[in-house]
C-alpha cells in the first residue's frame, strides 16, 4: 500500500481555490437559469389553445338511435373557418390535422402558423439541457422548412444559438421569405453576449418582436436601406446595444408604438426621437439617462427597480418636447435628478412655464421618508407636474434611515399650490407605520382641495395584524380638519410578498389598461 501524500498548505489552498471557483461558477449559472427563467416567463402568451382537444362530429343523420354513415360535420364548414380553427392550435396539433381526412390536408399549408419550440420537444425532464437544445432547433428547422407561411407567432426560447449559428441564419432567411408576423427569440445562455445576426433586420413584415440575452449587431455596417418598417413593438431583455444602434432603432423603425427594456447588461443612455412612439419602458436596467427630445405620441415614460452606475450621482431624465405625455413613473427624488428644458430640478426650484410638464395627468414616485435629503427633494417634483390628477406614492423602505420627518417639516419644504388644485385621487403603496409617512399623508389631506379619494396599501411584514393597523390608520387621519367636503379613505392590505411588488411589462403596454400602477 502506497503512503499517503502529505497535506501541505499550498496543496490546501490550490483545493481549497478550485473548489471556490467551481462554487463561483455553479453559482452563475444559477444566477444565469434564473434569469433565462425569469425572461421567458416574462414573454406574451402564444395566441393558442394550451390543452387543444379537436375531433370530427360523427351522428348518425337517421336518428333513432340506428347505426348509419356518420356526416363530418367540421369538415364541411368553410376553407377560412377551418383556417381559424388550425391558426388556434400548436404547430405540431396543427401539422396533426392533415390526417384527419383529405379536406383538411392542404388547409395547413395555408394557414398562418403558431410555432412554440418548447413544444416540440418532450417536457418530462427526459433530455438532458443539450439534447432538448439540440432537438428543438432540429424540430424549428423542419417546420420552417415545410411550411410555406407566413408564420403569425413563433416563440424559440430553447435553443442554446451558440452551438447552432448555421440555423440561426437559416431560420432568419426562412421567416423573412415567409413572412413572420410576431417573432420572440430569446438565446439560452451562455454566453451572454452572443451576436446577432445582422440578418434581423432582414425581418420587414415583422409586427412584434422581443429579443433576449444577445448582443445587438453593429447597425454602422448595414445597408443604408436597413429598417424595421411595420415593426410595431420592441422588447430587448439582457441585451447589449450601444446608444448609436439604438438611435439606429428609433430612426429605422417609423411605425414604432411601445420599446420596452429589460435588465440590460451594460448601461443604458436613450434619447427618445420619434414620432411615433407610445409607451417606453425600462425595467431592472442600468440607465445613465433618458433624454424625451422629440415625441409628439409618447403618452408613456415607465421607470421600474431601474439602478445607476457606480460613479454617477444619480439618472438623469430630461423633459423636452412630449405634449401628449400622461403617465411618468416610478421617479425617484434623490436618484433620478430630473430636467425640464434646459433647468435642472433642485430643493427650492420654483415651477414656471420652463420648469413644468403639463400635460402629465398621472405620477408615480418612489420616496424613502426615512432619508431627510430625498424625501425634502419630492415637493420639487411635484412643482415639476402642476396637472397631476392621480399620484401615486411608493415607500421605500431606508437601509440607513436619517430621522423622522414631521408634519411641520412638510409645511416648511411644500408649497401647498403643489397639491392644492388638480390632484383628485392619491394611492399610497407599502404603507409601513412610520411617523414620517403619517405625517406626509396628514399634510396631503389638509390641503389637497380636489382631493376625492385616497387608497393606503399596508406594506406586508409591517404589521402583526393588518385589520388593527387600518383601524388605527383611519382614527389617526379622521382628526385632520378638512375645509372640503369629505373624501373616500380605503385602506386594504397588501397582496404582494413582504417587500416586494411586481411590475407586468404587458399591463403597461396595453392600451386598454388606463392606469398600469393600479396593478403592481
């Protein structure tokens, strides 16, 4: 038996080293799958039936209960009302259609299709991460190649690109030639900055398009001819683009309604020039500024959990020329230092024509009350929107509080004309019993005039019991002296995890949804 090796120590610390590095690296990928997860789940649903159940109608045409030659009844209906029937299912359960009879056999082949890799391959965990990669891009591959299109939604979240660029391209020319109408393509990680084909751009009938975990092609080396004309709405999640591409984008894209970012990889710098654009969004990103220059439609500007870069002050956000703007927000006084024009936003900037947007109607900002020198920084942002009708207030809990503000702290630094006109109804989310949040909502209600209804959101975890807390919430509001007639008070507790609330990119993006922080 052979002795031992002793132990020393710089055998301990190379153990000990590899063992680190291979918890560092099972760690990123964990990290990775969430946010790959975390991404996916994040997509619009496909426009399908999830559990599709299709079959002909066989009676017998006699009746009595005899035994006859059945009559297909669905395959009598009309070429269009089949086509609908077929453009509902799955790819696969649709391909399944030609078997039924030979009426149906070339009704596939000229309905626009519904294509979700995911379900190609099987979802029983059987295949290990690069065989169900492997086998989806096979299957996307096949379809691609025997349908004739156009393709009306095709989903691909499962292939890992990098080992399958060949396809890639392949599938771009195909869904450009067959005309793909809504196109989601998010790359398996990693790597994280795997480029894109520039072929993307090839994509002219596309309406809708979400692109994930890639890094943008160089737009300075298309063809001066490079444009997304139908595009409609844009959505890049964890993706590197530099600020000249998207300028690219923005200039290149001149039916443009709604641009959604979501947790970039790098920072982000977004001047908004367009004429067309509706609604933009920036969510978990890492934003150096948003400049609004020139947007005659934007009616929408979202901010939500957004994070500056280390050596910065804080985000900058420029108001320029937006007169349809309605809905701003989450702001956040002390990080986002705000512009209007050529001023910039500080404590004691008195509102004048330079100095505000009018035509915002809706305001949703976040204060920390615990932290004296942003929160003395929200009467400014409020002068900045004189026409708010519904505001919304977010606390955000201080990891460093620095004091309790009083109500006479918020007589000294509000001027009371900032709530006194327009504001009709205020939302308070993640109330937490803080002296400095019940004296802020005190002063709001001695002065807000128009004021007809205020809903308080208890924060969960705050509080041993969410009934005795409203209870004790609205006896302590009921003693402010109101000149007014009386207002709506509702107080409900909080639907969400403790600390947290959730952010729905598609709720923002609807425009049938009036007020998108009703639902966070």
């Amino acid at each position: 038996m052979e002795p031992t090796p002793p132990i020393t120590m710089e055998g301990m610390l190379l153990q000990l080293l590899s063992q680190g590095m291979e918890i560092k690296a099972r760690l990123q990928d964990e990290a990775m799958d969430l946010m790959y997860d975390f991404l996916r789940s994040s997509l619009p649903n496909p426009p399908f039936y999830a559990d599709p159940f299709l079959s002909a109608d066989f009676s017998s045409p006699g009746g009595g209960g005899r035994g006859g030659a059945g009559e297909d009844r669905i395959s009598a209906l009309p070429d269009e009302m089949l086509r609908g029937i077929i453009s509902r299912l799955p790819a696969k359960d649709a391909a399944r259609t030609a078997a039924l009879s030979s009426r149906w056999r070339p009704i596939w082949r000229s309905t626009p299709l519904v294509l979700v890799d995911t379900l190609l391959v099987p979802g029983d965990g059987s295949l290990t991460r690069e065989a169900e990669s492997a086998a989806a891009v096979a299957a996307v591959c096949r379809v691609l190649e025997a349908h004739p299109g156009p393709f009306r939604f095709v989903d691909l979240t499962t292939g890992a690109m990098d080992a399958h660029r060949a396809e890639l391209a392949r599938w771009f020319y195909l869904l450009a030639v067959k005309g793909v109408e809504e196109l989601f393509l998010v790359n398996r990680p990693r790597p994280m900055d795997l480029p894109l084909p520039p072929a993307i751009f090839s994509l002219a009938s596309v309406r809708r398009l979400h692109l994930s975990i890639w890094r943008f092609p160089n737009t300075a080396d298309l063809p001066r001819g490079a444009a997304f004309p139908r595009l409609r709405e844009l959505g890049l999640g964890c993706v590197v683009i530099e600020d000249r591409d998207l300028d690219f984008i923005l200039a290149r894209s001149p039916v443009l309604e709604t641009l959604v970012f979501h947790s970039s990889q790098k920072q982000v710098n977004l001047r908004i020039v367009s004429s067309s654009l509706w609604c933009v969004q920036l969510c978990s990103c890492i934003v150096q500024g948003v400049s609004v220059v020139d947007a005659p439609r934007l009616e929408r500007l979202f901010l939500w959990e957004t994070k500056t870069t280390g050596d910065r002050v804080g985000t900058r956000v420029k108001f320029g020329y937006a007169p349809n703007l309605h809905s701003v927000g989450f702001l956040v006084p002390g990080v986002h230092v705000l512009e209007v024009g050529d001023t910039v936003i500080k404590v004691g900037t008195k509102a004048s024509p330079k100095t505000v947007v009018p035509s915002v109607k809706i305001l949703a900002l976040k204060v920390p009350f615990g932290v004296r020198n942003q929160a003395k920084m929200l009467p400014s942002f409020l002068g900045c929107f004189p026409s708010v009708e519904t505001l919304h207030i977010h606390s955000e809990k201080a990891d460093q509080p620095t004091g309790t503000l009083s109500h006479k702290f918020w007589q000294e630094v509000c001027r009371t004309e900032y709530v006194q006109s327009h504001i009709r109804e205020i939302v308070f989310h993640e109330y937490q019993g803080k002296r400095s949040e019940l004296a802020f909502l005190k002063f709001i209600l001695e002065n807000a005039e128009a004021l007809q209804q205020m809903a308080i959101v208890l924060a969960n975890g705050s509080f041993s019991s969410g009934v005795v807390a409203a209870t004790k919430l609205i006896e302590d509001l009921s003693y402010v002296k109101r000149a007014r007639e009386r207002y709506n008070l509702v107080v409900v507790e909080g639907s969400n995890c403790e600390g947290g609330s959730s952010w729905s990119c598609q709720v923002a993006s609807d425009f049938s949804v009036t007020n998108p922080f009703y639902c966070y």
